[in-house]
C-alpha cells in the first residue's frame, strides 16, 4: 500500500498561472533546446519550484515525490546527473533563452521606456569555475572567486536583461554588455538609470549612440564636486518636497549634458552624523597604538585625541582640537547627470526609483539563495544564474498583475506558498484522492480562485 504524500503546491501553482496568462512560456522560451530530451521543460520547471521553495542542492532534488513530479509533466523519476545537464543546456542556450524571454514580454507590453541597471558579485566555494575570477566582492567575501551579473529592470519592476561576467570585470566596462543585451527590447529614446560605477563618459556617448538617454549618479569627488557647490551657491534654485525630505536642486549645463546639483539638509546632518561616530570609533581604538608610540614602537599614520601618530613613532602634538578628516564640506550634496532637460522633482524620483534593481538583486540573493554557488561548469554556472533570473520574472509579474496582493517580499511570500500544501491520500479500501490544505488570505489575495483547481471537487460526490 502506497503511502500518504505531503508536499508544497504554491510554488507549482505560481509557476503554472504565470505560465497560463502568457499563453505557454516555457513553449514560447524553451521550445527547440534539446528535443530529444522530452523532460528538458519539466526538469526547468522543477529547478523553479524548488528556487520557489526549500532551494535544495541539485544533488537532493531527486527527493521530490513522485506525485509531484507527475504534475510537472515528467514520464519517470529523474536524477542528479538529469537535473545538472538542464542547467548546462540553459547555460549553452542562453542567448536564445534570453532572447525568445524579452521577445515575449514585449509582445505583452511588460516592456517599461525607463529601465534601472545594476551590477553585483556572487562568489563560489571552491576555486575549479573556469569563470571565476577574485574581484571586488559586493557580499563582503574576502579570497574566493566570483562572477559578476548585471540586471535591467523596469520601473514596472519586470526584469528584461541578464548579464553575467567574470569576477574582475568592472561595473563601467560591464555596462557595454548590458547595453548590446538590452538594446533588443528597448525602444527609442528608452532612459537607463545607472549607478556612478557605471558613469564615464563613453558609457554614456554610447547610450546616446544607440538613441537612449540615460540618468546616472556622478562620483563623489572633492574637487569636481567644489566647483559644482559654486554653481549651486550663485545658481537659480528649485525648492521641492520628496518622500518627507525637502531638496534644493541647481540645473547647470553642459554641452548636450544637464548636471542636476541637490542639497538636502537633512541628508547633511545625516552623514555628520555618521562621520562623527566613525570619527569617535577611530579614535578610541587608536588610543591603544598611541600607547605602544609612547612606548618606541613604529606603527605608521594615525590620529588620535592627542594629535597625529606619525612613521616615526613620536607624536606631533597639535594646537588646535585634533579635526575630523571624513568631513570633507560635500556634505549633503549630490549631483546627477543626464541627458534629460525636465523637472529636477521628476529626475530624482526616477533615480531613487532605482531600488526597483536592487530589490531584485536581494530577491535574486537572499530571496531565491544564488550563493553559494556549487556548481563548477561555467555553462552549469551561467544556467543557473539565467533560471534564477527568470524564476523572479515569475514572482515579479505575479506581483504586477495582483490589484492589492497581502504579501510583497519575497522571502515572506515563499513562506505562504511552501504552506499551501496538497496532500495525497490512499485509502487501504478505495481510490486516492487529494486535501488542499492552509488556503490563508495571503494567497487569496495572490491567487484569487486559481488556486481551487488543485482542490479535489469530487470528494463531495463520494461523500
């Protein structure tokens, strides 16, 4: 006799309604990679399920039961080897995946004219990735290698490009990349809104090339932004209200470029503050190190609340009180460039708009767990990434499209999905029949009535 089976069926029933309402994605994606391979699609859908919910390694998804499975549509159980080969034909296909993807969100105007870019890292625990290379880490992780992605999002939140480099390549020359990626499904005079790492100015001669415009963030530097001060100081100055916090904001131009130049003086307090307590820590640890001076010992160039330690290990006693050198009379300003003659109002609601991508690089991080990164085969690696991506274009749309949905995080929303659970029940005397089980107010509001497809509608019947 067959055992009763418990298993989580929000994830599959996100996966299939977003699949429904654009009319056969995986057909319109996937179709024509491997036809011989008839579970190539199922064993996707099972890699999306599971980023959905536990976000198991590869090597225990042939832990899944069977009566999940045959709801995916698979013939028979499958292994590890089946489940690795998927990631590295995704990876293999990539372009085409990618391509057939904004194709289709296009065709349903998911498309946005305004488009925020990001770049970040993630990092492997072993060191045999061919494209793994040591870099800057944007997780804080010391030694290991890494890869570089970049996301475009729209400001509708859907995702529209997938970028992914090796580890030491910078945000300014990964943004060419982003740009060839995304060109395919922008239309003309699309805005793209970039962080500074990604501002030089052939990054941003070639978005005016390709007939975009763009918005991004100039680098904090003292000296350019002294002079960009001294406009604001003589300059006309809009005054305006955002998000609770009142800016002054200075337009300067130059040549085709418009140089918006913001002050805030509660930003400036803000990071006063901030420099203050960095100021304060510095020098109570260096209170030590000016001990073991006093003492002979060499420590190098430090301050603290006596004056400055120098190579030699003496003191230069100063006359003044010791100054705090993070302040640096930048405080509070902060400038944009763009392409764009409009409202200063509108230019910096559009660039703080800009967590649209970092709230999918998070979701893509913590939300669907990208790190660490097992796998050692570079198209393994680069699949894997890709099925990520398009796993948080399925919670993004669903998202979209629900009117007023109770749960917008991800991480909160796989806890209501991975508790909607479908369980098969066989009785020692007569036939199986399935429970939907903990249909919570969150889901409704998700789901709507899609969800009671799952329900069993012929227990009443029997009963």
């Amino acid at each position: 006799m067959k055992k009763n089976v418990t298993f989580s069926i929000g994830n599959l029933a996100l996966i299939e309604k977003v699949d429904g309402d654009l009319n056969g994605y995986f057909d319109r994606v996937f179709s024509g990679i491997c036809s011989k391979a008839n579970d190539f699609i199922p064993c996707v859908k099972l890699h999306m399920y599971n980023r959905l919910g536990d976000c198991l390694p590869v090597d225990r998804m042939d832990s899944y039961p069977i009566e999940l499975l045959k709801k995916l549509r698979f013939k028979e159980q499958r292994s590890t080897r089946t489940f690795n080969r998927t990631l590295e034909r995704m990876g293999k296909n990539r372009d085409f995946i990618l391509l057939n993807h904004q194709k289709l969100i296009e065709e349903h105007g998911l498309v946005s004219d305004k488009q925020h870019i990001d770049f970040t890292s993630t990092y492997f625990e072993g060191d045999a990735a061919p494209i793994g290379e040591v870099g800057y880490s944007h997780d804080g992780v010391r030694g290991k290698k890494l890869i570089k992605f970049g996301v475009s999002t729209g400001i509708n939140g859907i995702p529209t490009a997938l970028t992914i480099q090796k580890g030491n390549v910078q945000d300014k020359k990964h943004f060419r990349f982003m740009l060839k990626t995304s060109k395919a499904v922008l239309e003309p005079n699309s805005l793209l809104i970039f962080d500074c790492g990604a501002n030089t100015k052939n990054n941003k001669k070639l978005v005016r090339k390709n007939e975009h415009h763009y918005l991004t963030l100039k680098a904090k530097k003292v000296g350019p932004y002294k002079k960009l001060i001294s406009s604001f100081e003589v300059g006309k100055k809009y005054k305006f209200e955002l998000n609770g916090t009142d800016y002054q904001c200075v337009k300067t131009k130059r040549g085709e470029e418009i140089i918006y130049i913001f002050f805030s003086k509660k930003t400036k307090l803000e990071q006063l503050k901030k420099k203050q307590k960095k100021f304060k820590k510095e020098l109570k640890e260096n209170r030590i190190k000016l001990k073991k001076t006093k003492a002979g010992k060499t420590l190098g160039k430090f301050i603290c609340d006596e004056g400055i330690i120098i190579t030699k290990g003496s003191l230069q006693k100063i006359l003044d009180e010791v100054q705090n050198p993070y302040v640096n009379g930048i405080e509070g300003y902060f400038a944009l460039e763009s392409s764009v003659d409009t409202n200063p109002r509108l230019i910096l609601a559009l660039y703080k708009d800009r967590d649209k991508a970092e709230k999918l690089i998070r979701n893509i991080k913590e939300g669907t767990e990208i790190h660490p990164i097992r796998h050692w085969c570079d198209d393994a690696i680069i699949g894997y990434v890709l099925l990520i991506f398009l796993t948080n274009f399925f919670v993004n749309l669903t998202l979209l499209r629900t009117q007023d949905p109770l749960v917008k995080n991800l991480k909160l929303l796989k806890k209501y999905l991975m508790k909607l659970t479908l369980t098969i029940v066989y009785p020692p005397n007569g036939f199986r029949f399935r429970i939907l089980s903990n249909i919570s107010k969150e889901i409704r509001s998700i789901f709507g009535n899609y969800i009671d497809k799952y329900q069993d509608k012929s227990l009443k019947l029997r009963w």
